[in-house]
C-alpha cells in the first residue's frame, strides 16, 4: 500500500531541493505540511485575529534610547506583520517582521522559548504573517528586537507570488501610499472650490469623447450591445447644460488598444467642467492642483523625472501654442476656408497635423525624421 508522504517529509525535501522556483505544487504541498505540523501540536494553523501593541515604527520611537545590549524586562509588547527573512544559528535566530510602518528584528532565543522554539522554526517561512509577544532588547549591532518569549502562530499561509511584491519593496509601497494621498487631495482641492463629483455610467450605448477603440460588452437583461466607456467627458458636459455650475469625475477609462510598459488599457483619469470659465482659469486651477498634490506627498517645488529636474514654482509661464514651437521647426500655420475651420499645421514636410474646430478630431500623421 502506498502511503501519503508526512508532512514532515514534504517539508524537508522542500528544503533540501536545487537552488530554483519551486513548482506550484510544491509550494502548495509545503505550506499544506507546515499547517499540518501546527495542528498536529493542537494549535491553530490560520489564526483570525490579532491584538497588538505596537507597530515596528512605534516600537522603534519608543524604545530609542535603550542602549546595545540592554534589555527591557518590564516591557510587554507585541507585534504582527510579515516574515521577510530568517537567519537561523542553532540555538538562536533572527527574524525581521515587516508591516506598513517599517521592520523589526526578532531575537529568538531556544533558552527562552524551551519547546516553543523548534516547531515555530519549522512551522514558517518567509512570506508568513505572524505574531510575536515578548520584551525588547537592543542587540550589540545596535538592532531592536522583541526578545519573545511567545510566539504566535502564523496568521496566515499566503502563496509567494508576484501578487506579494509590493510587500518586501518599500519603493513600492511608497508609491501607492503617494497615488492614494494625491487622489485624496485632488478629491478635496475640487470639493472645496464647490465641485461636485458625479459617478456617470461606465457602460455607453455609443462610445464617444474621444478617438479610441473600446471594449465590448454585452447586457442581457435589456438585449442591447454596449461599450465600456473611453471618457467621461460627455456626460459632464450634459450636467453643465443642465444646469450643474460645477462638476468632475476621478473614475476610470477603458481603451482596447493594447498594452505596454507605459500605458495600460484601463486607467484612472480626471474630468472637470467648471461653468461661466474660460481656459486662463483652467490654467490657474490646474497650477494649484498640481503645486498642491506635490505638496501634498511632501515634494518641493523641484521635483525630479527621469533625470531631469521639474520645477514648479509658481507662476508657470503661460505661452500659445505657436510660441512653443521653435523656429527651426520651420512652423506655417494656414487657415483653410472651408465649413469646418480647418486649420493646417505644417511641421517639416514629414509632419501634417489636423485641427478640426467644432467636431472632437485630431489626426496626425507623423514621419520618421522628427
């Protein structure tokens, strides 16, 4: 009869494999034997809860001053987060446990733990979510740890996919904190100024707004063929008609028109139609809001893309758009009779640009010697 392999077994030929990506099986396999190992001890492989005292960053504040070697008996604390390495001596290990806030080392010790030490050893992984109660001590290297002598176990076994990249990666997790505090300002910058933030539909009978192609879709309940939109201009414009003075939309767009690493198909993008304006108050409002959202992040006034530098200091320089051309370019503009207004753009032979008054049309047509 052939036997299922132990869990302790599925685990250590883990281990023991090539340097490499494990398969998903193996994977699955390992974290099924390690949760496993925890109920065969009687506890809780997926723990639902948490209570916690402090984060790492509060940790670290509070206990500043404690000096390398010392260590706060009377200390109770207890964190949670991620498991971003193990170092393991013997009898002493060294854990750093990372959540939102930051990173703390936990000092594991087998003196202290006794028969807790070993099994929690082999119970995790990095990628695991765990708690720890404990005192602190600040090691000689001058690192702060919780010196624990509880340990949870895992809270939760999660598979180490790209799906957890932003978790070990403070770049990362730096840069959707800043998307979220920029879309939070632009949201109260247009509130305050007496905006009103209307949700139109996302599912249009005629994609309109813009030149793009869109993704189809289908609504049963009504038998009618509909699209996902490709802007949110039209339905704000319809509020101004109707009577709205002030409108905007933070939603997203849908554009079928492929995929790279600079552009995606579906996007968030920001529409407002302020009424009885011309485009000198655009200017004006579009300075504040981005001068501000920089602020906001806690950007100066010189930012930096792509190696070089952005300066925002206000005033901006207002200039048309014949004046941003330089001469060299060899710029014509001619305005063509016609019932449209057609104006003609002529940019170097190779470049023809078409701006149509009074219907939304930009074409271009660029050559390859620009």
């Amino acid at each position: 009869m052939r036997h299922a392999p132990s869990p302790f077994s599925t685990c250590r030929a883990l281990r023991a494999s090539p340097l490499g990506c494990p398969t998903t099986a193996e994977l699955i396999a390992a974290r099924l034997g390690k949760a496993e190992l925890l109920r065969q001890a009687g506890k809780r492989a997926f723990e639902y809860s948490y209570e916690r005292t402090h984060t790492p960053a509060a940790l670290v504040a509070q206990f500043a001053a404690l000096a390398p070697g010392e260590v706060d008996d009377d200390a109770d604390i207890a964190v949670c987060g991620r498991l971003l390495a193990r170092r393991i001596f013997g009898k002493l290990a060294f854990f750093t446990l990372q959540d939102s806030t930051g990173t703390v080392q936990l000092y594991l010790e087998k003196r202290r733990l006794a028969e807790a030490f070993k099994p929690f050893l082999a119970a995790t992984d990095a990628g695991h979510i765990v708690g720890v109660r404990g005192s602190v001590k600040r090691s000689a290297a001058r690192a702060l740890a919780p010196w624990a002598p509880e340990l949870l176990l895992p809270l939760s076994f999660t598979h180490p996919s790209a799906q957890l990249s932003a978790h070990p990666n403070p770049l990362v997790r730096a840069t959707f904190a800043a998307r979220a505090k920029i879309t939070s300002f632009i949201r109260r910058f247009l509130d305050e100024r007496g905006f009103l933030e209307i949700e139109p539909p996302s599912l249009h009978a005629v994609a309109g707004g813009a030149e793009a192609k869109p993704f189809e879709t289908y609504h049963n309940a009504l038998g009618l063929p509909l699209t996902l939109r490709i802007a949110t201009e039209l339905h704000l414009k319809r509020l101004i008609v109707g009577g709205f003075d002030r409108v905007y939309e933070l939603g997203r767009i849908f554009r079928n028109e492929g995929i790279s690493t600079r552009h995606n198909p579906e996007f968030t993008s920001i529409e407002l139609y302020p009424a009885y304006c011309d485009y000198t108050a655009m200017m004006e409002l579009t300075e504040e809001l981005i001068v501000g959202a920089a602020a906001e992040i806690g950007k100066g006034s010189v930012l930096e893309n792509q190696g070089q530098q952005v300066d925002l200091t206000t005033p901006w320089r207002r200039a048309s758009m014949h004046e941003l051309f330089p001469p060299p370019c060899s710029l014509v503009l001619v305005e063509l009779l016609s019932p449209r207004g057609i104006l003609l753009v002529k940019w170097r032979p190779q470049l023809l640009i078409l701006l149509s008054y009074g219907v939304d049309l930009i074409e271009a047509t660029i050559g390859t010697s620009l």
